[in-house]
C-alpha cells in the first residue's frame, strides 16, 4: 500500500471536541467542535502545511468542520468508520484512544485517493430532513408491532391514532422535502430522471439523489458497492461458497429493498422478468429480490449519467 506524499492530518470527532494528529510526524492536539476550534484547526493545520485531511464519518457531528476546512481550500476526506477499522486491522492496530484513533484516521487518508467529486453543500439540510423522515418511518413500524400485541380496546385506539398521525406527518415531510430538492434546477432535473424509471416513487428516488449523490458519476460496480448491494465471493481453494453483500450506505439500501419489492412484483416488466428468472433458477425469494434492488440502482445509475429518461431499451439482462 502506498502514501500520499501530500502532509495529511487525521480527525477524531466527538460530539464537543475534535482530536487531531499529523501523518508521519509526532504532532497531536485537541479543538472544540465548535467555529473558533474550527479557525484554529484551520491555523494550525495550515502552519504545519498539511493540506489534506481525513475524518470519519459520525452521523453529522463531522460536518461542520468538514465544511469549514473545504471553504479554506483543504482536500477533506470524509471517511466510513469500516474503512478505518480494515486499516486498523492490516496493519494489527488494536490500541484505543481519542488521540491513536485520530492518527491512526491520518494514516489511513494518507493511503487512499480522494472522492472523485466534492460534496455538495445543498444537501446537508435536505439530508437532515430525510433522516427526521426515515425516523418517522421507524416510529411507524414500532406502533404496527405494538399494536399486535394489543387487545384493550382504548389502547389500540391510542396506538392507531399515533400510526394516522405519523403517516400524515411522514406524507407533509415528504412533500417539503421534494420541494427543497426542486428549488434547484438541477436536482429538480434528476429527480425527474430518476423518477422516469418504473417501480421508483418519489420517497425512493430522493434517498438515491440524497444518500448517493455520487448517482450517475460512478460505474454500476461502484454505485452497487457503496450501496452495499454489491455481491462478494466467499470461495476458497474448490469450495464454492455463497455470495453475499455487505457494508455500504444501509439507510439507502433500505429504501432500494423496500421499492424492489412491488418494483419485480408489479411495476417494472425488466425486474419482473429478471425475479422470475432467477426463482426459476433456483435462487431464494431473498437472493432474487437483493438482484433486482441491484438492477433498480443501476437503472438509476443509468439514466442520471446519460441524462435522458428511461426507456425500455436500458434494461439490459443482470
């Protein structure tokens, strides 16, 4: 494995404080997660001519400092946290702390490539909005279960009440948050192209446009791996074992195996075509229905590169 030759610095992020460390040299400290700790990361970093930056990704608390670095010219790699942990691994780093993980972060930015393209700063609100959505939706299916095991007649009414009035504020969330993304001509513009393939509504094709924006700038290949729809081999010498898929934005996966569903049932005559094929080969409900979530993405991928709607020619053969 190589480095970059170019100074990198690793972070550490908590919800209060940023911890910092210098690829290949003896130099740590500690910020406030906050503007002015942000400033003087910034300083520092700059007096140290580190010019490339790497941070795990933490669930948001990341982004501010993420943002401020880019406006200051720094190249930020953000980072998923099972990246770090397979670095760790390689090179048998088992030992824990604030400081050791953020150079142990540092090295490992040292040794990968940049994201191709930069991160666009409009969708850090509207990403935030689908993730309040998606809780909603969680709520939801927590009331459904509950409600199984509920025979008191008051409480059941209680709990169908909370489900009507967590759909219809799932329904109005929705809806604002289509209206942010077609406040942009452009993401307006790929919501519709991504909307054109059958079998994906609006909730599915906001998650694609919101969790991958990468859609359309990468290879069906890369965009199935970092949906964690890419399938692995596990063979070893003549044992052929299954394949599975694992890792990726899981969030995203969700909502591509919640569509794929009535997609391969009902709505799209490729995926349709494809499930029967595969349950006809011998494949599982599961297996067949993982395939077409795949095949729902690349026709995504598809049409965004192109810039045209779908059209039935697309649907070519898994």
């Amino acid at each position: 494995m190589t480095h970059s030759t170019t100074p990198t610095a690793g972070i550490d992020t908590a919800k209060d404080k940023l911890d910092i460390a210098v690829h290949g040299q003896n130099h740590t400290f500690s910020v406030k997660n906050n503007l002015d700790g942000w400033k003087a990361l910034a300083s520092e970093l700059a007096k140290v001519r580190v010019t490339r930056v790497g941070i795990e990704a933490t669930g948001g608390y990341e982004r501010g400092v993420v943002r401020h670095l880019q406006a200051e010219g720094f190249t930020v790699l953000v980072m998923q946290p099972l990246q770090v942990r397979a670095y760790a691994k390689l090179h048998l780093r088992r030992a824990k702390n604030d400081s050791i993980d953020a150079t142990l972060i540092a090295a490992c930015a040292s040794a990968i490539d940049p994201a191709s393209a930069e991160p666009d700063p409009r969708l850090d609100a509207i990403v935030d909005h689908l993730t309040f959505i998606e809780q909603i939706e969680e709520d939801i299916i927590r009331c459904k279960t509950r409600l199984e095991h509920i025979h008191d007649p008051r409480l059941r009414r209680s709990v169908v009440a909370d489900i009507a009035r967590l759909e219809k504020r799932r329904t109005t969330e929705l809806c604002r948050v289509e209206t942010a993304l077609r406040a942009h001509a452009d993401l307006g513009r790929r919501l519709e192209l991504v909307l054109s393939v059958p079998g994906i509504g609006v909730r599915t094709a906001i998650a694609l446009i919101l969790r991958l924006p990468e859609l359309g700038k990468v290879s069906r290949e890369q965009a199935a791996a970092l949906a964690g729809l890419a399938p692995f081999d596990h063979d070893s010498g003549k044992s052929k074992g299954e394949r599975h898929i694992a890792g990726g934005r899981s969030r995203l996966r969700r909502s591509l195996y919640a569509a794929a569903l009535p997609a391969s049932f009902r709505w799209n005559p490729a995926l349709k075509a494809l499930y029967a094929r595969l349950i006809k080969a011998g494949k599982c409900h599961k297996t067949a229905l993982i395939a077409c979530a795949r095949k729902l993405l690349i026709f995504a991928n598809t049409v965004v590169a192109r810039g045209t709607p779908w059209e039935d020619r697309i649907a070519t053969p898994a």
